[in-house]
C-alpha cells in the first residue's frame, strides 16, 4: 500500500489516519451504516488524501455523506457532516492531482442516486456541486444528459431549502458557513 506523502498536509476536517488504508478497510463495518461506518469512511478520506489520492479521497467523503446518522450521534460533534473536508480537500488539490471534473462527478452523482435515504443523498451531492462549480468554474457541466434527461441544476437557495427540509438539524446552515466562507462578497 502506498506510503503518505510527507509534504502533504493532513485535512483539518477529518480524523488522522495512523496509516494508509483504502477503501477495502470499509469491508470492516460489515453491514453497519451508523458512526462506526461514517468515522471508518471519514478515516479513509484522510489517508487518502494524505497518500495523493484526492479524487478517491472524495469518494470516501461521498459514502460518509450516506452514513445513517439522525443528527444526534455525539461523533457529529467532533466530526460535522463532512462539507468543510469536502470543500478542503477540492480546493487544496496540487497540480498534477487528479479530481477529473468535480462538477460533472456531483452533478452524475445527484441525478443517478439510489436509495437508502435517495433524495437527502441526492441533495447533499448537490450541495458539493456547488463547491465544485465554485472552485473549477471552467469544469463543464454534462449538457448531453442535461438535454437528454431533463436534469435541472438547482440555485443555492434550493439546495439550502431541501438540506434544511430533509437533512438533519443545522445541515443548511452548515453548508451555507462553508459556502460563504469560501465564496468573495461583492460589496454594494
């Protein structure tokens, strides 16, 4: 398995992996999709990052993000709903680092997903969306199946209005912080 690299920096936002590991090591949950699936994911992100895997690393993130959590689990205190690893981890890719098109990657994910829990995942991939047309903004869109399947890419007040409806408690308002954080005001 492939060593970290010494010179990249560990996300803030996600738990320290002690060594590498993959995405086989979410074999060890079993069935499980509650804390135990959502750390282990999380804890994969990172040693994937850390390895310069970011594109994989975004993958764990996307499975954390499908965890069955109700909001009330004590590991979302430490470890938020993953928006700030996710928007960390896209917009701290090096070059030479492969992401492919973010946009796309997020706009395939929101429009194919399959239950368990179908339209919340389908949202919170449309909210990265939205770090992703941010942070690549010459990342194209998939027009092909925007035209053949009649997708329709939500405003930001959609995306927030669902995450408030169907998320749990503060996820709006999660991902609006990290939304503005990153995002330059246009003073009036």
């Amino acid at each position: 398995m492939n060593s970290f690299q010494e010179d990249r920096p560990s996300c803030p936002f996600l738990p320290a992996a002690e060594s590498p590991i993959g995405a086989a090591a979410m074999r060890e949950v079993g069935e499980d999709r509650g804390e135990r699936f959502y750390l282990q994911a999380l804890t994969c992100a990172q040693s994937l990052w850390r390895r310069g895997l970011p594109a994989q690393s975004v993958l764990l993130l996307n499975r954390a993000f499908s965890a069955d959590l109700d909001g009330s689990e004590t590991i979302l205190v430490k470890w938020p709903l993953p928006y700030a690893a996710m928007h960390w981890v896209l917009s701290s890719k090096r070059e030479g680092d492969f992401v492919g098109n973010p946009r796309r990657h997020f706009q395939h994910l929101a429009t194919r997903m399959v239950e368990p829990r179908r339209e919340l995942r389908s949202w919170r991939a449309w909210a990265c969306w939205a770090f992703a047309c941010e942070l690549f903004p010459d990342c194209p869109a998939d027009l092909l199946q925007i035209e053949s399947e009649g997708v329709s890419e939500p405003g930001l007040d959609q995306i927030r209005e669902k995450l408030a409806s169907l998320g749990i408690p503060g996820e709006a308002e999660l991902w609006m912080s990290i939304l503005q954080q990153s995002t330059p005001q246009v003073e009036e």
